[in-house]
C-alpha cells in the first residue's frame, strides 16, 4: 500500500485529491489530507473509504516531520514559499515530494542531496507552469525532430470566465488568488524579438498589449511577463530571435487597469494611514491632485488619459471606486485597498464557470520555407469547485504523483515536465479530461 499526504485543500486542491481517491481503491493507495480547516478537507475527501482529513498547520514542525514519516510521497499545495520547507523534510526523510510551483533556489539547492537519495522532488506541474511546458516541448520536439529551425515561441495562458458567465463591463472574475492578479506585471518585463532584447517597465506594460486570437472564442489582449527570458534556456532555444511568455485578458482590460496603475493604486510597498477611515471615493481621490473646483471624476480625466475613455470610465464607475463606501481594512495598502473594492465586485458567483485560454505560436523554417503553428488550450470549468484552474492545475500533477509511486516516471532530483519520458505519457492522459491542444499550421512569407 502507497501512502499520499496532500498538505492544503484550497481550491486548486479539489480535482487533484479527488485523482488521487478516484485512482486509490485500485492502486491501494491511502489518501491523507491535511488543512487548517478540518471541515475543508473533509469536504475534499467526501468520506472516501480510503481517505483521511486531518487538521494540519504547517508551522507545527512535530506535524510535518510526522507527516513526512508516514507518507510514500508528499504533495504540498500550499503558498509556493512555504515549499522549500515541506522540500527540506522530504529530502531528510527520504521522501518524495510533488508541487505545481515553479522551482525555488531554495528547491533547487536539494536536487543533489535529493539524487543520492533516490528522491524525486516534482514541480512545476500545473498548468502555467506545467501544462505549458509539456505542450510547448512537445511541438518544440516535433519540429526540431523534422530538421525545423524555430525562429519563434509566443505563448500565452489566461485565467478568465466563461462566455456564460461572463456578465460585467470588465469580462473578468478573479478565477485565482485575487492579490496576484493585483500585483501582476510588476517589475520589468523582459522577453527578446526579433533578436532585440526588449524590456517594458510596469508604468508602460498595459499601455503596450498585444492582441491575439484564440480558436473561435474572440480576441484576447496580452501583457508580457516578467521573464520571458530565463525560457530560452529551460526550453533550450538560445539563439531563437524570438521568445516571449504573456498573460491574457479579454480586450479593454488592459487599458481600463493601467488607469489603476498610473494612479499608483496597485503599490504594495506601504501603508495608508487610518486607510479602516477611508472610502472607495476618498481612495481614489487621495492619488490625484487637490482641486476644491473639480469632483473626483473629473480630476480622474483630467491626470489619466485612459479615464476619458467612455468604456473605461464606464468600468470605473462600476466598480464603485466612486462611492463613498467604507473601505473598512486597516493597516492595509493601496493593492489591499484596491482589492477589497475589486473582490466586492469580481468574485465568481454561485453558478458561475471559469475558463482557461492557452495558445502556442510556433515559427519556424524547414526545407527554405516558413510555417506558422497555432496550439491553443481552451478549457471551462464545471462549477465552482471543479474549476478549470482546478483541473488544469491538480490533474497534471496527480497523473505525475501516479506515475512516481508505480514506478513509471523514473527520473529523480527536481523534475520539471520538459522531457518527452515526463510530459507525453501525461499529455496523453489528460486527453482523457478534456484537457487537449487543437493545432492550426500555415505556411508564412
């Protein structure tokens, strides 16, 4: 019998632990959740005959080094810089650990110790990264298989809502953790085109989106990421001219949040005073100039140019960032602030559905022609707790805990999904969940 301990039953957790018990009666396997919130897990586990909830705090080292003496493998869906701690214990034990974050320098200084102990230390296997990776490589792979030269890699993933769901001026719902969707794109955004380094500061990043069209859901806006660049190494494409990583959004989302940038009012670097005292209105009034004459909404127009937009204006405005309603959060910063406004109107509603949108565009040269490759991902979500960002992020990963404790997935240390041994055996089974690419091709001038 294989032993699985899920540390965290938040909402990306929902269809990763329900893999793991759907697959555990078959593979004899016991699955233990353990969460601050004893009643989440327990709704995880749905009185599974071979599962367990428990009450579990990270920050109790008893229980961890518990946990980790128990379990064949541990799976920590926690805040990603709470990892490198549940990492540390595995390697100590002699464990295996699984996460869909991104690797840490923290997670990489353990993949040596982690070799010599026969340790497979699995990241980044959710969907950006890890869906991402698994779909990019797989075309990268085939192409360069063929004798083709890429010459570019665009890709981009977006969290959004559904179409049937989408029913607000802004086509957005917070679909993931609503704070990273108010600091997004902050610091310098760095990619290369057309063999040119390019970087885009943050006061400049939505005032510079691109739009791209994906299937036949629409036209998307992209922002670049932060580092698009550390991929011309991951993906080995060092001399590609072209490489860059974007996050979508629906088309006037850009422009309507750069008003929120320019103000300032997604900085996280300090505190407003008796901000408990402030209101929506008394907020944004606080970033512009002092003028008795004018109201806020015309000062708003006056600083911000995107503000005298008609559309844009008309998404402030339902917002209620005009209102004089009580912020009610003390100690809090503007990117606090903003985002008590913003989760007042923006979360999803019972009955809603998310959507995740991921395109690849591969350019490249074979045979003294050009050709274009589209590869685009697009998933809905079944409900609130079955969410796309669910099952994008826990099936990859659960497929990947599988594979580890049947011993098919051999490699050890730090794994990311980059090698056709780890990411085509999981590509193919998340077929099985609709989670699946449709390829365009063209030949380019």
């Amino acid at each position: 019998m294989k032993k699985i301990f899920v540390i965290g039953a938040g909402l990306s957790s929902s269809d990763l632990i329900k893999y793991l018990l759907d697959n555990a009666t078959a593979l004899d396997w016991t699955v233990k959740v353990g969460d601050l919130s004893l009643e989440l897990a327990k709704s995880k586990v749905n009185n599974h005959p071979k599962g367990i909830a428990v009450p579990f705090d990270i920050n109790d080292n008893k229980q961890l080094k518990d946990a980790v003496a128990w379990a064949d493998i541990i799976v920590s869906m926690l805040p990603a810089f709470m990892h490198p701690v549940v990492a540390k214990e595995c390697v100590g034990q002699g464990k295996h650990m699984a996460t869909a974050s991104y690797v840490s320098d923290s997670m990489k200084a353990l993949d040596a110790e982690a070799k010599q102990k026969g340790v497979t230390l699995l990241n980044e296997l959710g969907v950006d990264p890890g869906i991402d990776h698994m779909s990019a490589m797989k075309v990268i792979d085939e192409i360069r298989e063929k004798g083709g030269n890429l010459l570019g890699f665009i890709s981009n993933t977006g969290g959004l809502v559904a179409p049937e769901s989408d029913n607000n001026p802004w086509n957005y719902k917070f679909t993931w953790n609503p704070r990273n969707v108010v600091l997004a794109g902050q610091g310098v955004a760095q990619f290369i085109e057309n063999g040119q380094l390019k970087f885009i500061p943050y006061h400049r990043l939505y005032s510079r989106a691109r739009t791209y069209s994906v299937l036949n859901y629409g036209d998307f806006e992209m922002y670049p990421n932060r580092d698009s660049l550390q991929y011309c190494e991951i993906y080995n494409l060092k001399t590609i001219p072209t490489l860059i990583r974007g996050t979508l959004r629906k088309a006037g989302y850009c422009k309507a949040w750069n008003v929120f940038v320019q103000l300032g009012a997604t900085d996280d670097t300090y505190k407003v005073p008796n901000s408990e005292d402030l209101t929506n209105r008394g907020f944004i009034n606080s970033f512009l100039a002092y003028d008795p004459k004018l109201s806020v909404e015309e000062k708003i127009k006056c600083e911000i140019a995107e503000a005298n937009d008609p559309v844009v204006f008309e998404k402030l405005r339902w917002l209620g960032v005009f209102e004089e309603k009580k912020v009610a959060i003390s100690n809090a910063s503007p990117a606090q602030i903003l985002q008590k406004i913003l989760e007042g109107k923006l979360l999803l509603e019972p009955n809603d559905k998310d959507m995740i949108v991921m395109q690849h565009i591969f350019d490249y040269e074979m045979d003294g022609m050009k050709f274009r490759r589209k590869s685009s991902m697009v998933i809905i979500g079944q409900d609130t707790v079955h969410t796309a960002m669910s099952i994008t992020v826990g099936t990859p990963l659960a497929i990947a805990i599988k594979r580890v404790l049947t011993g098919d997935l051999k490699e050890k240390g730090v794994v990311i999904p980059t090698k056709p041994s780890v990411y085509l055996p999981i590509l193919k089974e998340l077929e099985e969940y609709g989670v699946k690419f449709i390829e365009e091709e063209e030949e380019i001038k």
